[in-house]
DNA sequence: AAACAGGCCTAAA
DNA sequence: TTTAGGCCTGTT
C-alpha cells in the first residue's frame, strides 16, 4: 500500500476565545480565503497555502504545530483577548448590537505588501472583482506552493512586481490601477517605501507616508494601517461605513472614542451594516 | 444601455 | 476645504 503523504499533517488548536471563520474570512479584510463546501475554508497566506476548520472548541488547521506556533497563531492574532476587546467597544447600544453580531471576528496580521498592493486594487471594485485580480496576479506572477496535491499561487513580493512593466500587469485587467500597483512594488522594493519601519511608527505618519504614494488615499491607507501594520487605531471609512454612521451617529462622530480599539469597532459596524441587520 | 462598484486625482470654487 | 467629473473594467 502506498504511503498517504498527503494531508498528513493537520494541527487541532483549542481556542476559547472569539474565532468565527467565516466572519474572519468575510469581514471584508482579506480576499484569498475561500470556503469549501465542507465548512472549511482555503486560502494562501504567508507564502503557504493552508485549510482550515472549525471543530467544536477546537481549530483544525493543515500544517504542523510549529507552522501554528510560527505563522498562523500570529496571522490570526491569537495574542490578543477578543472578548475583552469586543467588550471594550460597547460604547452605546448600538456598539453593543455591532459587536455582539459581529462576535468572532479577528483582525489578521497579514503580510505588509500583500494588503497595500490588494487595498490598490480594492479602490473602486466590488469584492469579486477584487479577488479575481488579486487570484490572477498570483497564478501569473506568485510562486507555486501544494496542498492536498493541489497547485496553489503565493501572492508575488514587491521584487518581482518592480522588475515588470505596465503591459505586464495587462492581464489582471486591473485598469488605472496598474501603475499605482507597479509605483507601490518598486518603492517597496527599493526600500524608499519601508512598510515595516511603519508599523513601528504611529497611525498619523504612517498614514501620511502611505498618502505621499500615488493611488493610496486615505481609505486605502487606513487599510493598510489596520489589517497589516498592527496599528489598531485605523479606521477605514468606506461607502459601507459612511452609512452606517449616516444612520446610528447624524450628529457625527469620531473614531477616538474607540481609542487603540477604533479598527475592531470600525469592522464590527462594517459586517454589520453589510449584513443588513443593523437597519 | 446606462449606471454603478468596498477610491483617488485633478481642477475649480 | 469641499465638490464634481473622469478613470479601467465588469456586471446588472
């Protein structure tokens, strides 16, 4: 009998704490996470494709547990005590509707150039659209990682997306956007644009560097900040949010109320507003 | 078929 | 400082 070399490596987590996969996964946050019919959920992150799944208290996740240990506990951000954080928002009725709705979102550590090249694309698009793009610049351009015997794509670095030019990106039919995406890559790349010196720095530089880039206005940069640099201040605004505050605070608002905590309250109002329950 | 989609840029008040 | 219109492309 021939060995079953594949999928013999599934690490099973217990964990208490908030963890909802498909809220993670559809909380507008990322966009190569897909579920499977099973429940599961497929995606390629951190250089590696990966499946993983909920069963009962515990997370099943492929990989050993040093790929848990090293990269995904830390892409999830397992550090951090979401019910106590989801608590902290509840600065009104509503905020307590948000959250309790929305309970079980995480906000992902994802990789730096990987958010602000998808963030570029997002401007304008509807999210099928967005993860299209984003799917056929990692067949053309990403390296091949295996799962289960499947072929799947990484997400290109910014090196080999410097080294292109504008007509190479012509397949993602990603339109104006292109020459943003290739600005962006080679400033990454040559270092001019040092994403991770910014996640040591504050939100309002941070979000002024960000800015200094053509095709990265505030939304994007916000993006960025938030679902990337671990600054949990950000806090995007998008036509979503614009609603929802239109409707819950018409005598305005601002985000500092949420403190450092302004990013998770800011994606609880988001998957609330986009589900429709919170009219 | 015209309008719109998870913005951004520029020009003009 | 705020506002309108254009922008690639795909979908409705």
């Amino acid at each position: 009998m021939p060995l079953t070399l594949t999928d013999a490596c599934e690490t099973r987590v217990h964990v208490q704490d908030d963890f909802d996969l498909k809220k993670i996964f559809e909380c507008g946050q990322c966009f190569r996470w897909n579920p499977e019919p099973d429940g599961s959920y497929i995606g390629v992150a951190m250089g590696k494709a990966a499946r993983i799944r909920r069963d009962g208290d515990d997370v099943i996740i492929s990989g050993t547990a040093s790929d848990w240990a090293n990269i995904w506990s830390d892409y999830f951000d397992m550090g951090r005590d979401y019910r106590a954080l989801r608590e902290s928002v509840c600065i009104d009725d509503y905020m307590r509707a948000a959250s309790d709705f929305g309970a079980g979102i995480r906000i992902l550590n994802q990789d730096r150039w990987e958010t602000l090249c998808s963030f570029i694309i997002s401007q304008c698009n509807n999210i099928p659209r967005i993860k299209k793009i984003v799917e056929t610049m990692c067949t053309c351009f990403g390296q091949e990682t295996e799962l289960s015997g499947k072929t799947f794509y990484t997400f290109p670095d910014a090196g080999t997306i410097a080294r292109l030019e504008e007509r190479d990106l012509s397949p993602l039919r990603c339109g104006y956007r292109a020459p943003y995406i290739l600005a962006a890559a080679r400033a990454v790349d040559s270092g001019k644009l040092d994403l991770e010196a910014l996640s040591k720095s504050d939100a309002a530089s941070a979000k002024r560097t960000l800015m200094s880039m053509r095709g990265i206005g505030e939304k994007v940069a916000n993006c960025v900040i938030l679902f990337s640099l671990r600054i949990g201040s950000a806090f995007p605004i998008d036509v979503w949010m614009k609603k929802a505050i239109a409707q819950h605070y018409p005598d305005g608002f601002d985000p500092e109320v949420f403190g450092e905590n302004a990013g998770l309250a800011q994606q609880y109002m988001f998957y609330y507003q986009r589900s429709g329950m919170a009219n």
